[in-house]
C-alpha cells in the first residue's frame, strides 16, 4: 500500500515537472516572438506570468523533499528525485533569463529595430531546439537526444560571438548613438546562450539519471558511439 | 553505530561545503584583485582553478546523493542535506561568474582602462559582502546574516544600473570606440550583480534551511524585527 502511494507521488512528481516544463518553453517561445515582433504586450505578459513558474517550482520542490522524507526512496527512484529538484532549478532559471529578454524588448519598444537582427533569430531557433530536446530527452529518458543537445552547445556560442562582434564593429565602434538600441541585443544574445547552457545542464542531468553516469564539466566522456 | 557513521558523514560533507565556499571567494578575490591591477596573469590562474572547484562540486554532490541513499536521513538532516545540494551548486555558478571577468580581464589586458572603473569598486565590494556573508550565515545557520544579504540585493542591482547608465551614456554614445573597452566592464557589472544574485539564494536557503520556511520568490516574507 505504501508502495502503492509512492508510485502515484513519483508519477505526479513527474507531470508537474512537464507542466513547468511546458510553461517555460512557453515563456522562451512568447519572448523571442515579442522581439521579433517588437511587441511590449507580449513582452510584459512574460514577465507577468513568471510569478507562477516560481511558484510551480516551489511546489516541485515540496514534492520531491517530502518524496525523500517520507518515502525514503532507494537508487533509480531517488535518482529521478533529485535529478527532478536541478532539473526544476534549470528550468526556473530559463525562465528568469525569458524574463530578462522580455525585459530587453520592453528597452527596445519604440526604437528603430537595427535591422537585420544579425544572427539573432538563428540563435533563438538553436536555443528553442535546445530547450525542446532537453526536456523531451527527460521526458522520453533518451539519452541520445540528450548527447545531442550537448553537443549543439558550441554551436550557441558561436552565434552569440558572431552576433556580439557585429554589433560591436559594425554599429557601436561606426556610431556610438547605436548603443542604446545595440546593446539590448547583445544582452539578449547572451541570454539566449544562457538558455542554451541551462538545456545542456538539464541534458548533462538526464545522462546522469540514465546512466548513473556524471558527464557534467567532462563533455569529453561523451560516447558518441550511435548515431549521434 | 550506524547513526555515529552517518554523523561522520554528515560532518564531513559541511567541511567540504566550507572548502567549497573558500575556493570560490578565492576565485572571486582574484578575478576583482585581476581586474584593479589588470593582470592577465592572476586572470588566467582564476580560469586554470576552475576546473578544481568543479570537481569539488561533483564530490560534495556525490556525497550528498549516497548520504541520501544510504541513511535515509528525516527532517532536520534530511533539510541540511538537500540545502547543502542548492548552495553547492550556486557556489559552483558564483565561481564560473569569477571566471567570466576573468575572461573580460583578460580581454581588457593591454587596452587603456576606462580610468575610474565608474562605481565597478563600490559594487565589487558590496558582492564580496554578500557572498562573505552568505558563507557566514551558512556556517553559524545564522538566519539574521541571512537577512541582511537578502536586503543588500537592491544595492547590487542599483550599483550595476549606474554602472550601466555612465558607461552607456558617457562613454559609448559619445565615442563609439570606447565600446571595446567599455562592453567589458558593463559585462563585469552584470557578472558582479549575478554573483550578489546567487549570495541572495544562498541565504535564501539557509532561512530554509533554520526555519524550514521558503522565502524565496517573497521577499515580502522577511520578518524583519530583531536587529536586522
């Protein structure tokens, strides 16, 4: 019987950690949509709506000290339990970095956008697929989409150096009056690449809770063996 | 004779925790000390050490899961356990803020600085504080320490606006080549408010940790008699 009650806990664990999930792919999703759409609105409803993604994680977070004090869970399960608690913690943090985008494009409302966007909405689409691999890896305990997600991070910090060079040698350096509207973009760069970093966390997480096999600060133990 | 096994253990997880801090202020005296003095050299060592603190986080995180897993710790234990695991891992992400101004030095090595650093000083101090602090707080699991971190964070976040206004408004608007060596030390600022930002956790977690009460995401909830 107590068994019984610690799978239903473990399993509802498991959908509210979704839930959050799906919530903050939502933020990413309506905040590089507000910049692509200069829209304000758009932009504050992120920023609004990030008060419930604190408190789902609070709740997870409930869920899984009490699943590990009054279930005493054993190996795969406490596994899942405290890789559930960072990825919860990564996942808010996402969430905080859609809000200091959100944030940037209120900065930018109104301004002349500098036009082209740069390399902007190719890092927003590597961060997303990022993002989406990482909690679907979770979700599916995939380890080989997990290695991939790993492996596209050098590929966000390439675009978050292109976009910071060209902003920099290609508008600030020629016209100093173009920080105002440059220097939001840059900082949403950085941030979209610390969106990328927080999904490799989370997928560094998951290999873990597979494999029972930390790859976190080792990215060179990563087997590629398989079609990754 | 397994409870004293568990005492020794739980001991010495709070020592390598307190190793943990005392390598991570290191790395924060360093990369501000590398800043002043614009040594690319102390610079380097901070981003050389790096890889140290990250294996002393693995450790301190393996330590916790098997304390976990082998002696299904209750309440008070189980509490110190899982908020050793949080401020671990912010420690970790303080020192990795540390190495990102240590890159930014060394990327401002051999340009002139933008001479009066602006309010970076005033700033570094108030995070150093704050991280001290935290530490403090978290070894005497002395809650008004706790709070008063907690109050700093709005100075830390005014200290890096002014920061950013000056740099922004006298230097890069009105000659757009002083945005290499100005970007750097905007970034230095945002780094510098990060690291308060994650102080701020970590006396959010030591409140949780003596009170077991959540007060992160409520600020509001800082009961504020007493002294502080």
């Amino acid at each position: 019987m107590k068994e019984r009650r610690f799978d239903e806990e473990l399993d509802s664990m498991n959908k509210e950690l979704l839930k959050m999930a799906a919530m903050v792919e939502s933020s990413i999703h309506k905040s590089t949509e507000a910049l692509k759409r200069q829209d304000s609105g758009l932009a504050q409803s992120v920023i609004d709506e990030d008060r419930e993604i604190d408190e789902e994680e609070l709740k997870i977070e409930e869920m899984a000290i009490d699943l590990l004090a009054l279930h005493q869970p054993m190996a795969g399960d406490l596994r899942f339990i405290t890789t559930g608690m960072k990825i919860n913690a990564e996942l808010e943090r996402i969430a905080d970095l859609a809000v200091n985008i959100a944030q940037m494009v209120k900065e930018l409302a109104g301004r002349p956008l500098l036009k082209p966007l740069i390399d902007i909405p190719k890092l927003t689409k590597v961060t997303q697929r990022m993002v989406k691999d990482a909690i679907d890896a979770f979700v599916n305990r995939d380890q080989d989409t997990a290695k991939q997600v790993i492996l596209s991070d050098p590929q966000a910090d390439e675009l978050r150096n292109l976009v910071y060079e060209e902003l920099v040698n290609d508008y600030i350096i020629k016209d100093g009056t173009t920080a105002p509207r440059a220097i939001p973009l840059l900082l949403i760069a950085r941030h979209l690449e610390r969106i990328a970093d927080h999904a490799t966390n989370i997928a560094e997480d998951v290999i873990y809770m597979v494999q029972a096999k930390v790859v976190k600060h080792h990215p060179e133990q990563l087997d590629n063996n398989g079609g990754v």
